[in-house]
C-alpha cells in the first residue's frame, strides 16, 4: 500500500524528458516566461482529465513562492481536485503530464495554435 | 512537292548512338508516340536541325548545342552530333547531312559558342558545292517558312496574334506566307521591269541629247535621271538598313514575347515579397498581443471546469452560511442573548428556551467553527476562481492566434509561390531582360529615324518624276528620230511595267482569297461549333472567325486560336507552290476531344505527307487507327532505355 506524503512541496521541478518541451513551448507559444507555458502545460493536463498523481524525476526548477505568488495556482487546483491535500505536489505532477501531452517530437514545436484554436466554445 | 523518305540521327538529344527510320512513300500519317521527356520535340529538332541548322526549345528559344549531344554519349567522350535525312524534290534525290561538332582548338567545349555546325548537300548522290547547296537548300525549304511544316502545336496560337498585330514579326510572317504562296516570282518579274523602265527613261534622255533641237530637255532629263539614281540607291540603301533593322526588332519582339511571362514573373515575385514584408509586419504585431494574451491562456484552457467548480462552490458557500447562520442563531436563542424569535417575533419564554438548548447537538461548538473554517476556505477558493474566471477569454485568445496563423500560413503560401517563381527564373535572366529592353528602345529610335529618311526620299523621288514626266511631255512633242524611238520603248516599257505592277495586286488578292476559302473549309472540317460559318482573312493573312449570321466572332479562346492557326497552315500548304511535309509536335495542344477527333480525320488533309509527335493519352493508338483508317501509315514508339536514352522502335 503506498502512504501518500504528508508535506506539500516547496520547489517544483521539470522533468529532464520535459525540459525540451518546455523550451520548444516558450517559444511556440509566445510565452513571456517558461512559468507561464508550465502553467498553460498544466491546463491542457486538466482539461484531458489527467487524475491526481505525482510525478518522478522532477528537479527542483521553482520555489512556489515565485511559481504562485497569489496562491491563485493553489487554490484553483485544491477547487478541481478538493481531495487533493498536496495541491503543489499535484501542480507538478499536472505540469509535467501537460507537457508531455504537449510533446510532438524532436521535429515538431508543440501545436499550441492548434490547442488555443480548437479550444471549447461558450454554449 | 518535298517529301522525307529517312532520317538518321547520330548521338542527337535523347537518341544516342545512331538510329534511323525510313517514312513510307505512301501519303498519308505517320505517328510518334512518346511519353514526356522521352525526345517527341528532339524529334522535331532533328528535322530542324538537318533542314534549317537551328534547334528550339520550348518558348522558342535557341537550345545550345552542347546541351544536344546525347548525355550518355558524351560522359563517354563524345563531342558531336549529326542528322542525315535523305529527300525527293521535284524528282530529284538529296541527302542533306548536318553535323555540329567543337570549334578547331576547344579540346573541352561547354557553351553553345564552342561548336560549329558544318552541312553538305548531295543531289543524285554527288555532292554539291556550297554555294550550290545553299541555292538549292533556299528553293527546297527556306527557313522564313519553316515555321509552317516543322512546328510545335502548342505554339499554333501565337501566330494568329502575331498575324493580328502590327509588329515586325507578323509582318516577317505576312511575307513568308506570300513566299510560300510564290508571289515573288511577280514581284521580281515587277521590279525587273522597274528597272528596264528606268534604262528606258535614261535612253529617251540620251538620244535627246544627240538632237540639236531636243539638247536642253535631253541635259535636264540626263540630270534628273541622275539624281533619280541617286535617290534610288539611297532609297534601296535606306529600306535595306531598315529591313535589317525590322529584322532585329522583330527578333527582339520574339525574345520579348517569350520573355514577357518571364518579366511578369519578376514583377509578380517583387510584389509578393513585398506583401510578404507587410504581413511580417502584420505578424510581428499580433505576436505582441498573443504575449500579452499568452500570461493568461491557462485560465482560458481550463474555463468551463473553473466554471463548474465556481458553481459547485457557490452552492457549499451558501450550505455553509445557512449551517452557521442557524447555529448561531439558535445559540443565541438557548443563551437568552436574543428575547424573541427572529423569524416570528415572539418573546421567547424560558420553556422555550429549555426545549432549544435540548435541541442543540453536542459538541455544537467545535462542528460550528469547522463550518466557518470550511466556509472561509471555500470563499478563498471562490475569490481565486473568480479571478480566474474574469482573466479567462478563449475566444479573445482563439481570434489573436486565428488572426497571427492566418497571416502566417498567406506567408507561406506567398513564399512557395516565390519559390516556384525563381525556379523559373534563370540567375541572369533579369539582366538579360532589361538588356533587351535597352536595346528594343535604341533599335525603334534608329528604324523612326530611317522611316523618316525613307519617306523624305520617296517625296524627293515623287518631286523627281513629276519633273521628268513634264520634260518627257516637252520633248514628247519635239521629238524625232532616234528619240522617237527611244520614246517608243520607254512607253512599251512602262505599259508592261504598269502591268505586272497591277498584277501583283491582283495576284494577291486571289491568293487571299483562295486561302480564305480553303482556310474556312478546314476550319469548318475542324471546330465543333455549329453556328460557326468560316474564316475571314485581313491583308496581313489574319484570319477572322465568322458567324453563320455574317458578324465576327471579336474574342477567341486559347483553343479557337488553336484551330485557327491550324485551318491557316493547311490553307498555305493547299495552295503553296512550295509544297512539304508537315512535322508537328502536340498538335492538339489543349483542345478537347470533340476536337481533337476532328483534327485527326483532318490531318491527311493537310499535307501529302503529315508526321505527328504525340503520348498515347493525346491521341491513343487505337483511335487514331480507327480515325485513320488506310491513311496512317506507319507506328513507332520513343521507348525509355534509360532518363538520358531513347530508342526508335518501329510497331
């Protein structure tokens, strides 16, 4: 049985496989920060319906404060998965799955005009 | 009446090595069928070459002859070619063999420049001199009127524009068509006579000059017949340089035309990258709002779920408030802080309180301050997910990134077009075009300037002849004896010169005529239009599409010039005195098949001996045996040995 952890994160790293994606992202996506693809990564993880979970391998790219000075990040994740007791650990875990869903391989940047454009319309 | 019987290629574009074919002597069709790239033009290159020396690509440009020698052929050392076709002309057998081999002292030839080509011409099997070949050559097949037994179908159109028009090359046409249609033969019989007439006038001058009585006149016409000659010469001198002149503007009207798709290209490929700047611009603007826009696209991504989650919370928010509401209330009421009901308003009496705090759960105290905890931990929730909300615009984010690809992918569309542009476009072609467009300007000043040297002189000459003719009247009357004969003469002279100048006119008003009726007989023989009554033909050869209700047809597609061209060759070859095969390259160019069946029935028509390049898709060999019938003659095939070699293969 596995025991989940019981501290939250403090940093929040990318994976060394996501840390192409994340160059390539910036840049495809006209970012002004790689915090700001990391955060849209996490998006595109929570609209595929990625489940709680944490990710492995990740280094230590952020300290929170700097990821998520308003704690908006948090509570928005701690409003979509109210079980979640590690909202920062889940954070990481979501940024990485978002960039791997955004992967296209070494030859292709991430289709981020393809995601915005196919984004769902208000009813 | 010219007529093929073989031809033999050495080492000659696709056909490497030596290969020949014997056409049937029979009249009739032959057919070539190759696929592209297989050598159907080389073909047509290899008459050209053998019959005129020239060999043209595509456009009507000159192909160089290091280009021609069979690519195989040559990594294995060979630097020459040759074409060998054996003849019958008016009973008489030739062979005309012509070679380009490398200039004395280029070991190692690259360029056009470095070959030469070399002909000599047997007839009856002994070889003639050159001056005697080149005489017999120009009877045989003069090189101006080529251009209508040897051509390339999909070319056809350009001659009815040509015809149309008032440049230099449709008059250079004009006057090959009246070639082959032999008026020269009376417009030099008219000029002989111009030229007696003039010995005549000059003999009327010298005789009166013998007369004592008739001296003065005979000195005064001595002199203007003098100055006549002057004039003339200098006319001749004057309408020589301005032939030449002609000749290269019409060459350079030829280059130009062939070069207008090319200056349209630069002008389109000059326009597109400039459109292509602008939409940089465009985009580079875009991308500044997409930043900008980009800081809170996580939002827009996950908008519907924020909102879910929004009214999920919204509806705890409001359980928790009435939770703690009513726990406070009831508390309030059990410790008798408040005296009466708030709902009701009655005083609440002791009893009543009794009953509540029996009411009251235990531990109310600690569940309360978990429900105001919970509720102040969904009201932050809430206030962040309402920021959010209020950030989140995908449909604002999906028009800046619609707009900025829309604009990218224009520029990439623009940018293969380009490509596609300068593909076809040679590195120095652009030079090349504005050199000849220098040299068109400097060429039309010189030939306005000798236009008007030509007319000064004719006026001078017109002034000449009004003078000679009053002293011919003067001396008309003094004249006597020798003079009188001499007078005699000229007047025989001029009368018969008088008539043969009217009968080139009337020569070639019948001439129009008659290829205006064979043109429309063909030309009905070929479209597919019913309402379409013939042609009518315009001084210059042009010919005019005819409606059954008599008015003309003004505007003509691509193909209707097509047919037209083709109704006007077969006219000339109809009424040519000199009469030869027919070589033709894609003769159906982009006609359909209502028309292309047409003009496979017409084909024997058109000459005695017709040879036609086509693929097997233009014109399947089965059709054209079933269109032909006994009158198609013989079948090969230009089979693929290898990209750089094909062979003749007889069906």
């Amino acid at each position: 049985m596995v025991t989940e952890k019981l501290t939250d994160k403090k940093t929040i790293g990318i994976t060394s496989a996501n840390e192409r994606v994340l160059t390539d992202l910036v840049v495809a996506g006209h970012f002004g920060s790689e915090i700001e693809a990391a955060k849209f990564a996490m998006a595109q993880a929570i609209e595929a319906g990625t489940e709680r979970g944490t990710s492995e391998g990740a280094g230590t790219k952020w300290n929170v404060g700097s990821l998520d000075p308003d704690g908006a990040l948090k509570a928005v994740v701690e409003a979509l998965y109210p079980e979640e007791k590690l909202p920062y650990r889940l954070v990481e875990h979501l940024m990485n799955e978002g960039l791997r869903l955004c992967d296209k391989g070494d030859a292709l940047p991430p289709d981020v005009a393809g995601m915005v454009i196919s984004l769902a319309k208000e009813e | 009446m010219l007529r093929i019987k073989t031809i033999h290629m050495k080492n000659f574009g696709a056909f490497k090595g030596d290969q020949s074919f014997d056409l049937p002597d029979e009249e009739g069709v032959s057919i070539f069928y190759g696929e592209n790239m297989r050598g159907k033009t080389t073909l047509l290159n290899a008459f050209r070459f053998a019959l005129i020396g020239k060999i043209i690509g595509r456009g009507r440009r000159q192909v160089s002859f290091h280009d021609m020698i069979n690519w195989e052929a040559r990594s294995e050392g060979e630097r020459s070619f040759e074409v060998r076709i054996d003849l019958m002309h008016a009973g008489a057998e030739y062979r005309l063999t012509r070679t380009c081999k490398p200039k004395k002292g280029t070991p190692d030839p690259a360029v056009h420049d470095d070959y030469v080509t070399e002909y000599f011409l047997e007839r009856g099997g002994h070889i003639l001199s050159p001056q005697q070949a080149e005489l017999e050559l120009e009877r045989i097949l003069p090189e101006q009127i080529s251009r209508f037994f040897l051509f390339d179908g999909e070319l056809l159109q350009e001659y009815e524009d040509l015809m149309h028009s008032e440049s230099d090359i449709g008059r250079k046409i004009s006057s090959a068509i009246e070639r082959i249609l032999g008026l020269p033969t009376l417009t030099k019989s008219r000029d002989s006579l111009k030229a007696a007439l003039d010995r005549a006038e000059a003999n009327v001058a010298l005789a009166a000059q013998g007369d004592q009585k008739t001296r003065e006149y005979g000195n005064q016409l001595q002199s203007l017949v003098d100055e006549r000659d002057i004039l003339t010469k200098d006319l001749f001198r004057q309408e020589s340089e301005l032939d030449e002149l002609r000749g290269r503007k019409a060459a350079i009207e030829d280059d130009m035309r062939r070069r207008e798709r090319m200056g349209a290209l630069f002008d389109k490929r000059d326009r597109l990258n400039e459109e292509i700047d602008a939409l940089k611009q465009h985009v580079d603007e875009r991308i500044e709002e997409v930043k900008i826009a980009m800081n809170s696209a996580w939002s827009a991504v996950i908008r519907t779920r924020l909102k879910a989650a929004v009214d999920e919370h919204r509806k705890r928010e409001n359980e928790l408030q009435s939770l703690v509401n009513r726990a406070q209330i009831l508390r309030e009421l059990a410790d008798g802080d408040e005296q009466s009901c708030p709902t009701c308003l009655q005083t609440v009496t002791e009893e009543a309180q009794e009953i509540i705090r029996a009411q009251l759960p235990t531990g109310d105290e600690k569940a309360s301050s978990e429900a105001q905890r919970e509720l102040a931990s969904v009201r932050r929730r809430l206030d962040a997910l309402d920021e959010q909300l209020a950030k989140a615009n995908p449909e604002a984010l999906r028009q800046i990134w619609r707009s900025l690809e829309t604009r990218k992918l224009e520029i990439y569309a623009k940018q293969g077009e380009i490509e596609e542009i300068e593909r076809q476009l040679s590195s120095d072609a652009e030079d090349e075009l504005r050199g000849l467009r220098r040299e068109y300007d400097s060429v039309f000043r010189q030939i306005t300037a000798l236009e008007t040297g030509v007319a000064e002189t004719g006026e001078k000459l017109e002034e000449n002849a009004n003078y000679r003719d009053k002293i011919q009247k003067s001396l008309d009357k003094l004249a006597g004896g020798e003079t009188d004969l001499a007078i005699k003469r000229r007047d025989y002279t001029s009368r018969v010169h008088a008539l043969f100048a009217a009968s080139v006119d009337t020569y070639r008003e019948q001439l129009r005529h008659r290829v205006e009726a064979d043109a429309s007989r063909f030309f009905q023989q070929l479209t597919t239009e019913p309402e379409y009554a013939g042609l009518r033909i315009n001084d210059s050869y042009g010919l005019t599409i005819v409606h059954r209700d008599g008015s003309d047809i003004p505007v003509r597609s691509a193909g209707a010039e097509h047919v037209v061209a083709l109704s006007l060759v077969a006219a000339l070859q109809n009424n040519a005195q000199l009469r030869g095969p027919i070589v033709v390259d894609s003769p159906f160019g982009r006609l359909d098949g209502g028309h292309r069946a047409n003009i496979v029935e017409t084909l024997p028509d058109m000459a005695d001996q017709v040879i036609v390049l086509v693929y097997e898709e233009e014109l399947p060999p089965a059709r054209a045996r079933e269109a032909l019938k006994g009158r198609l003659r013989a079948e090969w095939t230009l089979e693929r040995q290898s990209a750089r070699h094909t062979e003749l293969v007889k069906q």
